[in-house]
C-alpha cells in the first residue's frame, strides 16, 4: 500500500490513503437483518470495519467521533471537522501540509471506499441489495465503523428473504445489478455534492472516483475471501463501459512479469493525488506510473505477499 495509514495500514484501495484498522472484532450488529450474514463475513476477514444495524426506532449512535453522513453531504461544518482530520494526519505522515483538495480527496475516499461496501458485499455474498439514503447511515472513523438503518433491499424471485418486509423482488441478475449500481449513485450522489467543491472536481471526474472506490472496495475484500476471480468477474459485469453515471468500465486487465508471470491490474478511472505528497510511493495502479514502473511495483508487491505466505 503506497499511502500509510495514521496508525496501521488498511491494505485496501491502492494509491488512496489508507483507512485506519480498529481492534480484532471490530463489528457490532445490533439485529438480524438479511444483510447481517454478509456482514458478519466481511468482517471476519476485514475487523477494522464494523456495521452496525440499527433496530427499528433505535436513534443512531453520535457519540466517539461519530458523524452523520447526511452532515457531510451538507458540506458545512461538519465537513470541515471531518476533513481536519485528514488535514493534520497528511501533515503528520509527510511533514508538510497538504493542498486542500488533496486533503478533501483523502477525506472522500477514507469515507467512500468502506461506503460501497455496504451496497455490494450484499449483492456480491447474498444477492441482496439495501439501499441507504445518506440519512440512514453514520459514520466513525476511528476505529472504523459504519451504523446504517435498514428499511428496503433488493432480491431475486427465488431468494428465502424475497416475502420479508422490505424486500423488492426483480426479474434477474441483470436487474440485481442495477440495483446495486442505483443503490450505490443514491448514496453517493449527495456525499460527491459536498466533498465535490473541495476536492475542485465536478461531474465526470467525481464519478470516475466512486468507480474506483466501488471497483476497488470489493476486489480487495473477495480477495480476502478467496474469490478474486469471481468478483473480478462480477465487476466486470456490473461496470461493462456503458453505465452513467459511473465512467468506465472495471477496466481490469494483466500485464506479465519480468520472469513471465502474469501479474492482475486494473487501470484507474481517477486520480487521488497522493503524488503529491510523495511521488516515489505512489500505489501500482496509479494512472502517472508507466507501464514499466507498474509492472515493477505489481511485482514486488507479488514477492512480498509471497513471502508473507
């Protein structure tokens, strides 16, 4: 991971600064829902991200840090305090400061990155998508939680939580699919509204970054669960070029080795600037790198993680 983390390093999402770990055992789901299952496993194999299902009625937790996400789609004081944080860890990792659409791009991707999350290990585990306005989730930084409100979902027609309260039957795949992409612009769509401004990027851009932290988020966490191959293909399959507002497709690929290995990459629909702060350490992935230099930090990221068994 090219971009360290304020304490350890959360190995998701190349290129972006890493979201901090909480302590083994990170998760609290309050009840069951047919969401809790895919969140329990994802935690299993994540524990710096928690997910805490609200009960009906139950008021969203606000206290330790916590802060709605609503407030930072706002893009008012609550984005400010939430952004300081960025602000003076960028100053503590580099020893300078960082221009402020830097510190908002950290800001949006440490936020974004767990987000879709919450919208595709569902699909990708259960083939269940929730949708969660801005208004329903909250959001801890540290230790890394998320609280969400559960009312609706997404299945197919043979799924045992298809006569569940809440549930909304489609026809197949193809339309579980745009659900997951429609579930994920709701949520978005208002929190790129705030951070938009501060980052200095607008419409297409802001939405080649979700893309990515969409992308990246579940390749990462599959790839923790063994099943890689499978979310690479999924991915492909829910981005496959032609999907606005998102821009691009998964656009996953494979480049070979110095000693002819085949090495999986995915080419950037977006940039986060962490070049800036240190341009030697950027992640493989970065879309300034030439394909020398990925091909060379692909492989010994390879080596390392071989090494580490």
């Amino acid at each position: 991971m090219s971009a360290p983390a304020p304490a350890e390093t959360w190995p998701g999402a190349d290129s972006r600064p890493a979201l901090p770990q909480a302590p083994s055992g990170g998760t609290l789901i309050s009840l069951r829902s047919p969401l809790t299952e895919a969140y329990a496993r994802m935690t299993e194999v994540l524990p710096g991200l928690g997910v805490t299902e609200l009960a009906p009625g139950e008021p969203a937790p606000m206290d330790g840090g916590r802060v709605p996400v609503a407030g930072l789609a706002a893009g008012g004081a609550e984005l400010d305090a939430f952004l300081a944080w960025d602000d003076e860890q960028a100053l503590a990792d580099h020893g300078q400061r960082a221009r402020p659409d830097v510190v908002a791009t950290f800001g949006l991707h440490r936020y974004a990155w767990p987000a879709c999350l919450l919208f595709t290990v569902p699909w990708f585990l259960l083939r269940r998508v929730p949708r969660f306005p801005v208004e329903h989730v909250t959001f801890q930084r540290m230790p890394g939680r998320i609280a969400v409100r559960v009312t609706e979902f997404a299945c197919l027609p043979d799924d045992p939580a298809a006569a569940l309260p809440g549930a909304r039957v489609v026809a197949d795949d193809e339309a579980l699919r745009a659900e997951v992409r429609a579930a994920v612009a709701e949520h978005l769509e208002p929190v790129l509204g705030g951070f938009g401004p501060r980052t200095r990027r607008r419409g297409r851009a802001l939405w080649g970054m979700a893309t990515d932290e969409v992308v990246e988020s579940l390749w990462y966490v599959a790839g923790l669960l063994g099943e890689r191959q499978r979310a690479t293909d999924e991915l492909e399959r829910l981005f496959p070029g032609t999907t606005r507002p998102y821009v691009g497709s998964a656009a996953f690929r494979e480049v070979t080795g110095p000693n002819g290995e085949c090495l999986p990459t995915r080419d950037r629909a977006s940039c986060c600037f962490y070049y800036t702060l240190d341009a030697e350490d950027t992640c493989a992935n970065c879309p300034r790198n030439s394909e020398a230099v990925r091909i060379a930090k692909l492989t010994a990221e390879a080596a390392e993680a071989a090494a580490a068994g």
